[in-house]
C-alpha cells in the first residue's frame, strides 16, 4: 500500500496564477483533510471531507477551494495563488472522524512557493 | 478552539541520552497523536494515544486525560531521532486535529 500520495511534489507559481494539488488515499479512509504548514509551526486544516460528497472549512480556508472527486481522491485548489499562500501542504486521511476511527495518516506533502 | 502547548520548545540531546518531552491541551479529547517530523519534512505517526500507555521500540506515551497531558519518552536517543515532535488533538467537540507548535530536537554524535 502506497499510504496517502501527493502531487506534485514541489511547485513555483506567480501571484495569480491558479493550480491545483492533488491526493489519493488506498487506504479505503472515508474521511480526508488538507493542511498547510509554515515556517517553524504546526500545521493548521485549511478544509476536510467527512466522507464521499462533502466538504467542511476547518481552520485556514480563504483562498481555497477543494473537490472529493470520489473516495479516494481529495483535490485542493488555489484559484488566485498569492505570497502568502507560499508554504508546505499536507493531505491526510482517516477512517473516520469519531472516537477510534479518526487517527490521521499524512502524505509526504507539496512545497508551494509563490513569487 | 482547544489549546495545544508543548515543551520543550527546543532540545539538544548526546546520543544515548533519555528525554522527555510535554504535551499540555486545555479540554476533553477523542484524539491525541504524536508524530515525528524528520529533517527532509515528512510526518510520521507515532502514537496513537488519547488515554494510557503505549511503547514502540525505544519509544513510549501516556497520555493522562483527566489531567490534559501527554508526555513522549525516547530512550537512548539516536542521531536519526533528530527532528521536529509534534502533539495534536481533536477536541470532543470538534472534528479538527490541533497541532501544538512542536518540541525541536537534535542528537548530536
């Protein structure tokens, strides 16, 4: 089993320009999440989906949007990228939310730096 | 939201030195993992933990959640142990895992 994986891997955009970063799980979790982290900090959840068809902002959403193409795939997408916007993303998933099902397993993340 | 503070913030240890570091949350949890953030960034799961002890290896957790902490022990460091630990929680109340701001350790040679 490949875990979660993201791509690409490391990316340079301009201010504006628009992107999209993707995430597939095979681990058969209904529940996925992207974070961002910055600089010597934790990482915050910017959206998640519960499971297949919904979406929930979580702490950090200005600027993203996000698709649950189906189960296992959770798009994360910048429409305008800016400065601020530069940082380590992270997807994660879990079984589910509740009680013993919500243990999060992380990708191995995308290095967005936008000029 | 819930609080999550770790400490130390920073940790220099000689390889074979034993450690301890803190986790200290401001509410009830369902969730409270441990991961390990190694030098080329990427995170992975070291325990599992919302109450009790586990051990893995050189590695062990109790999390007391009566009290609202959690602590990580390695034993006989190793300079592959070097790295960013971070505490995260989802509060009873929510969905989100909080990350604390990370304990940085280095084990030197």
């Amino acid at each position: 089993n490949a875990g979660v994986t993201q791509t690409p891997k490391f990316q340079v955009l301009k201010t504006g320009q628009s992107m999209t970063l993707q995430c597939a799980q095979d681990m058969n979790h209904n529940s996925m999440y992207w974070y961002r982290q910055d600089p010597g900090m934790g990482l915050r959840l910017i959206y998640y989906s519960a499971s297949e068809g919904t979406t929930d902002k979580g702490e950090v959403p200005n600027g993203y949007n996000v698709s649950r193409l189906n189960k296992r795939e959770f798009s994360l997408r910048l429409e305008s990228a800016a400065p601020s916007q530069t940082s380590v993303y992270f997807c994660a998933s879990s079984e589910g939310l509740a009680g013993g099902l919500n243990e999060q397993f992380f990708g191995p993340g995308t290095r967005l730096t936008v000029l | 939201g819930i609080q999550v503070e770790q400490s130390p913030p920073d940790l220099i240890l000689q390889e074979g030195a034993n450690s301890t570091l803190r986790c200290n949350f401001s509410d009830s949890v369902n969730n409270l993992q441990w991961f390990h953030q190694n030098p080329w960034g990427q995170l992975i799961n070291l325990f599992y933990i919302p109450s009790g002890t586990k051990q893995n290896g050189r590695l062990s957790a109790t999390t007391v959640a009566t009290e609202r902490y959690s602590l990580l022990y390695i034993s006989s460091s190793q300079t592959t142990d070097s790295g960013v630990y971070f505490c995260a929680v989802v509060g009873n109340a929510g969905n989100m895992l909080t990350f604390g701001g990370g304990t940085r350790l280095m084990v030197k040679p």
